[in-house]
C-alpha cells in the first residue's frame, strides 16, 4: 500500500462528510458519518501497514513511530 491509498481513502472520508451535512435525515447522516469512520481507519491502517512492511525491509520507521490510539480517536470525533 502506498500514500497515494492513504489520501484516497482520506478523499473518500471527506466526501461521506460532505453528503453528511447535506443528508435530510438523521440515519441517512448517520450512514455518511460512519463511513467516513471506516474510511479514516482504513487510510491509518495503510498507513501502518506501510510503515511495518518498510521497517521490515530496513527502509522506514519503526511501528512504534505509528499512528496513536488517540490520533484514531481525534478522527472518530471528527466525522
């Protein structure tokens, strides 16, 4: 997976935002919200998953240096 998958998914969160205040209804909101939850996971775990495949091959850093549980939290509160 590369960064260009991270962005796309993120581009993908942001657009389920988007139809999310243009929703009419409260469960219609709902579904957008929680798929740019799933999105932003998504765009984190390529994220992570590059970064042990490069620390692996000796090219990158360590999983230690991840994305934080809290960093997932600040997403999940921002969709």
């Amino acid at each position: 997976m590369n960064k260009g998958n991270s962005d796309a998914y993120r581009a993908n969160a942001a657009d389920c935002m988007k139809l999310a205040a243009l929703a009419n209804g409260s469960t219609t909101r709902l579904v957008f919200l929680n798929m740019a939850k799933a999105w932003l996971r998504l765009a984190d775990h390529a994220e992570l998953s590059k970064r042990y495949h490069a620390d692996k091959d000796g090219s990158g850093k360590s999983p230690n240096q991840a994305t934080s549980c809290e960093e997932s939290r600040d997403h999940d509160r921002e969709a």
